[in-house]
C-alpha cells in the first residue's frame, strides 16, 4: 500500500466525535478519511457505496431502538461486503460487548480513551488483513491454558494472544523466539483444534470458549 493511503470511513453519532477523529486520522501518514456515517444503517449503506479500506465503526448509536446498533452493522457488512475491515471504536470495554463484535466480523476492537498509536495500529492491522484490539483489552488476556481439559498448549495461546494484538507471522516468531516454519506449524494446529480457517477467527473462537480470557 506504498504511495496510497488508506481510505476510512467513520462511523459514530457524535458530529464532534467524527470531526475530532477526522482531524486525528488525516494528520497521520497514510490516512485519508472518505466518508462519514452518523448511524448504523448509513455506515453499512456508505460502506458498500464507498468500498473503503477499513471502516471505523461505533458501538453504540443514539437512537439505536429504531435502527441497528454497530455489532449488527458489522454483521450486515459481513453478509454484504465480505472481507471488508471493520475496526470496533467505542467506549465499552465490557466482555460481553467484545465477543459479540468479533463474533460479527470485526476485526479490531479499540477504545476512544485509548491513545491514537493504538488505533493507527489497529486501522493499519486491519486493512492488512491482521487483527488489533485496545492494549487495555489484550493485557487482560490470559495467555494460557484454563484448564486440564483446554484444548490449546500454552505456546498455542500465546501465538493466539500475539495475534490478536496485530501480530503478523514474522513478528510472533520474533516475539517468541521461533522460527515462521514453526509458527505457520502452531496456526495450523489451533486452526484444526478450534475448528477456524482464519486469524480473526481463531481470535474470536478463543475468546468465545474462554481459551483467552478477557478480564
């Protein structure tokens, strides 16, 4: 993606939220914001209009009784636009609101406290084809086996944990002293053990059985 930034869109119902963010990304080498969306609906219908790079989706709209929150607006996107990135920005760091993005399709869940390193690394992640959540999610994942039963070993897990922290195959071999053989080894196994074709759904099933814990 050398020369070309990478187009988002915003999602959110704070025009003062959209602005600031606006200003944030477009201050950043290689982002460029297309668009902007104030509800869930209009974020899926800009999103297939505009095929941006990664979307930037709040979690909750206002409103969102009579209209579809941002988990729905990622499972629509999912079913209508797949393979498009969809990065989670909100304020709720709660467990249940997590599973419930991954398990739509998103593939990064950043908090709007957090700070703007995190979330150009999230966006960045994303449109990669990788997968990012907040530090303050990931640090509260527990890197090991749960129980006697648990289907990952521990170096599975940790290749799982460093993976959803936006890891590529280079960088948890690095990060762990192994070879990218090795790693491509560890995936394939978690993969079949998880019963997953893919990163972000190794991520999501992990979290969902409580492989990796979200405190």
């Amino acid at each position: 993606m050398t020369g070309s930034p990478l187009r988002l869109l915003i999602a959110d119902d704070h025009v003062v939220v959209r602005a600031g963010l606006r200003a944030l990304l477009e201050g950043a080498a290689g982002l460029d914001v297309i668009g902007e969306a104030d509800s869930g609906e209009e974020a899926v219908r800009l999103a297939i209009e505009l095929a941006p790079d990664v979307v930037l989706m709040d979690l909750r709209f206002a409103g969102a009784e009579r209209g579809i929150d941002g988990v729905e607006a990622v499972r629509r996107l999912a079913s209508e636009a797949p393979g498009m990135p969809v990065v989670m920005l909100t304020s709720y760091s709660g467990r249940a609101d997590v599973v419930r993005a991954l398990e739509a399709g998103a593939r990064g869940y950043v908090l709007k406290a957090g700070r703007p390193e995190e979330l150009f690394r999230a966006v960045r992640s994303a449109a990669e084809g990788g997968f990012g959540l907040a530090p303050e999610l990931v640090g509260h994942l527990v890197g090991q086996v749960t129980s006697p039963a648990a289907e990952l070993t521990q170096r599975e897990a940790q290749v799982v944990r460093l993976m959803a922290d936006g890891h590529g195959n280079r960088s948890i071999a690095q990060s762990l002293h192994l070879s990218e053989a090795t790693v491509k080894t560890h995936l394939i196994r978690v993969y079949r053990k998880l019963g997953v074709d893919n990163r972000t759904a190794a991520v999501t099933e992990a979290v969902r059985r409580g492989l990796l814990e979200l405190g």
